[in-house]
C-alpha cells in the first residue's frame, strides 16, 4: 500500500508511465533517404527526385533554392538540374536547384545516401545522392 504522502502523485505518475515506454519517432535527417510525406531535418521535406546513383527518382529530404543561403544547414548547397518526379511520374525538368548536400567521400553522407557528381563535367563539385544500387 501507498503512504498517504504519495497519493497525491500517483496520477502523474499514471499519467507519465505510458509516454515513457512508447517508441520515439526520429523523422530523417536532412539530406538524408526518406518516405514519402515524413518530415525531415532543418525544415527539409521528403521530395521525390531524380539524384540517386542510378538517376531514377527516389525519396530524399531536401527543398526547392535558387542559392545556396536557401540551404540549411553548413553543407547544404543548391544544386540545379535535380528534378523533382510527381506521384504519376511526371517530372518537373529541374528547372528549379534542390538542397542537397555537399561532401567529398560516402562518409560525409547520411545513411542511404553516398557522394557522387551528377553531371561528368561537375569536376569537384560532388553532392549526397540516393544510393539505389545497394
């Protein structure tokens, strides 16, 4: 039996036990892999675009730029030519840069993502993209 001094708590306490065993939810970080309609890291949202190491669209927390200060984030660049793919598959051309982020080897990416250039003529400049070949 209680003592009478700890009655009182033992509402909260209650009220406190069934949030302590659920299951926390860690949404995806930004520029990371991601399912449709998550939310992502730094404010970033699950888009569906085409910068993967296969080229087809997948599933990646990024945002629409036209600079790179649209980014968030200290790795965060805007990248153009990144389309983004609709639910019936039609693309909007990439027309608009995406965020997405910038590295120089796999480790500086999130998980599901690895470094890669993603046009042959982009040197240098090399971004995390959706590891599809896995």
């Amino acid at each position: 039996m209680l003592p009478a001094a700890m009655r009182p708590f033992l509402p909260m306490l209650l009220a406190l036990l069934p949030a302590a065993c659920a299951d926390q939810y860690d949404p995806p970080l930004s520029y990371g892999r991601c399912v449709s309609d998550e939310l992502c890291g730094l404010e970033t949202r699950c888009d569906r675009v085409t910068a993967s190491t296969t080229g087809a669209p997948a599933t990646l927390c990024t945002l629409p730029c036209t600079v790179d200060r649209n980014c968030p984030g200290l790795a965060g660049v805007c990248v153009s030519g990144v389309a983004v793919v609709a639910d019936g598959g039609a693309a909007d051309g990439g027309l608009a840069g995406r965020c997405l982020r910038a590295c120089s080897v796999d480790g500086d990416c999130r998980p599901g993502t690895v470094c890669r250039a993603l046009r042959p003529d982009a040197g240098a400049d090399r971004v995390c993209v959706a590891n599809l070949s896995m």
